[in-house]
C-alpha cells in the first residue's frame, strides 16, 4: 500500500484533469483510492450542461474506465444564483 501511495502521480491525475473538465466546473476536493486505482471528485458546475460535460468528457476519455455520478443537488452561490454541488467516483484511473 505504501508502495502504491509513493507511486502516485498527483501532476499527472491534475494534467490528465485539466484535459476533461469543462471551464464551468471546479473542483473542489480529489481522494483517491490508492487500493482499487480510483478517485472520488466533489466538485460544483454552473448548470446541468457543464456538469453533463464533465461526465462525457471522462467517459470518453481512454485514461479513466467507468465513471459513477453519486449525487448532485442544486444549491444558493455564495456570489448569487445557483450552481450544481456533484460528487462522483471514476475507476480504473491509474
């Protein structure tokens, strides 16, 4: 386990990211499950399209394999309006 925790790369999750993510999403908080090779993602998009995007972005992408949605829910932004709070679960990321 520590082996596997030694070896992970955090700049090439964050590159491999940046790749995916929609300019109207952010991140929030990245756990990664050094066991199963997998990561949670909580984050807050600007609408349904942006957090739709991130979803097929990383679902099509050939670095992650299956991406789970585990719960979203419309919520007040601090600075007005409302924004979209997610988290989800990608496996077979690394």
């Amino acid at each position: 386990g520590i082996l596997r925790m030694d070896g992970f790369r955090w700049t090439r999750l964050l590159d491999q990211l940046e790749e995916v993510l929609p300019e109207t999403v952010g991140i929030q908080a990245i756990r990664p499950n050094y066991t199963q090779g997998s990561f949670s993602l909580t984050g807050q998009a600007r609408d349904l399209d942006a957090l739709r995007g991130l979803l097929d972005n990383l679902s099509t992408s050939p670095e992650f394999s299956d991406v789970y949605l585990l719960q979203q829910a419309r919520r007040d932004n601090p600075s007005g309006g409302s924004v979209i709070g997610f988290s989800l679960e990608v496996k077979g990321a690394f």
